[in-house]
C-alpha cells in the first residue's frame, strides 16, 4: 500500500494476506485477517487489497462516514483552535528571527492543526472538518502576523512622536485615560480575532507583488490541513468465500 503523507493516514497492517481476484473466480485458503488477526474460516473481504473479517470491515467502513455528533465538531474545533495557535507561535517566531517566511512553517501549520483535528475524532474525518481545518489554518497564519504588525505600528509612531517632540519647543502633556471609553475584554477580544482573519488579505494585497509568494505560502499551509482531514480512502469488495482446506494426501 503506498503512503499519501499529504493526505488522511491510510490504513495500517502490518502483514499482507493473498486475497481473491476482483473477478470473484477463485477463492483462498487459510486466509487471517489483517486488522483483528483471527483466522477467517467463511467469508472474507477486500480492504484496500488487505483480507479482513466482516467485523473489522465493518470498522473499517465507518471511517468513510462523516461523524455527526456536534458535540465531536465542537471537540475537534477546541484541539484545532489549540494546534492554530501553537502554529501561529511557531510561525512569528521563525519570521521573526529570520525575517522571512519559510514555507515549510505554513505547512507544519497545517499538518499540526489537521492532525489536532483528526485526533480529535478517532481518526475520521468529513467536509465539515476539512472547513474547520482550512479556517483555523488561515487564522494562524493571521495570528502570527498581528504581532508583527502591532510592532510596525508601534515603530511608526514613535517616529511621529519623536518628529512632532523636534518640531516643538515643549511636548504638550499627555491627556488622561477617559475611563468612560475604555474597552471590555470581549469586545477587544472580537476585534482581535477579525484584524487576525483580515490580516493574510492585507498582507498579501499590500505587498504585491511579493505579496504573491506569500499567498501561496498560505495556500500550501491550508492545502495541508484540508486533505489531512479528509475521509480516509478505502475500496471495499466483497464477501468472498474461503475454500476448504485440501484433504491430506493418501499414503
């Protein structure tokens, strides 16, 4: 079986059975199961190429299956939101030390929140949760750039500051906080979150063209996250009969 590392984890066994041709015209002998590893004396079926039981097949068949359970969503979205920030973390600490975006970050984003996600749902996975990964994905990447772009402002301001402290004589004081104005927490929250969702827009129309390089960096990244959480793929074929063992031989 070949590995897809861009995509769901597909199905692990450890040992390979003979099994039937698609065609149904002939049938094993002595056949085990590969995901249970009991022997199959009836009938068998054809996972992936791989002979298992009707048990584990029917297993096997319900990781094609969406979960439904919004409690599980609601699961997933708390691991995603956990691994996007911890990308996020990630990824303003590699550009700012190197200052450069690094493509391999964007993609260790997406593989830490797909993989958050799928952990979170027992290895399933369905559309619903390819959105939430792409979502969280491109919310990390705009996580990691807002601290960025606080400093840029702070750094513009102190340059006002100190230009206007050179064009007079004495700064004029500063004023006190209005306490009547001041924000409460979600509501910064809120504004947090959707200057961090607006971000990767900006930065990417503000910088054309070299904004170009940085589009597909974070396309890479949600790349990653969307086939990570996609249904795992599984060809299922069957029931086929074993054939009874041949009788020993006369002496």
């Amino acid at each position: 079986m070949e590995s897809n590392p861009g995509g769901p984890p597909p199905l692990q066994f450890d040992t390979a059975v003979p099994s039937i041709a698609p065609s149904g015209t002939f049938t094993a002998q002595g056949v085990t199961c590969t995901a249970c590893r009991r022997a199959i004396t009836n009938e068998y079926f054809d996972v992936n190429g791989q002979s298992v039981c009707e048990g584990c097949r029917t297993n096997l068949a319900q990781l094609t299956q969406t979960p439904r359970s919004w409690g599980l969503f609601a699961k997933a979205g708390v691991f995603g939101v956990v691994a996007a920030i911890l990308g996020a973390i990630l990824y303003y600490a590699v550009i700012a030390i190197t200052d450069f975006e690094i493509g391999i970050v964007a993609i260790a984003i997406g593989y830490m929140v797909g993989w958050a996600i799928r952990k979170a749902t027992a290895n399933r996975g369905g559309r619903r949760y390819q959105v939430l990964a792409l979502v969280l994905t491109y919310w990390a990447v705009g996580l990691a750039y807002t601290p960025l772009t606080f400093q840029q402002f702070a750094d513009e301001d102190k340059k006002e500051q100190a230009q206007k402290a050179t064009d007079t004589a004495a700064p004029a004081p500063a004023e006190p906080p209005d306490e009547a104005t001041a924000m409460n927490i979600p509501l910064v929250l809120a504004i947090l979150v959707g200057f961090s969702l607006a971000l990767p827009v900006l930065v990417v129309f503000g910088s054309l063209p070299g904004g170009v390089l940085s589009a597909l960096i974070i396309g890479i990244g949600m790349r990653q996250a969307w086939h990570m959480t996609a249904v795992a793929p599984l060809q299922i074929s069957g029931p086929y009969r074993v054939a009874a063992a041949a009788p020993p031989a006369a002496v």
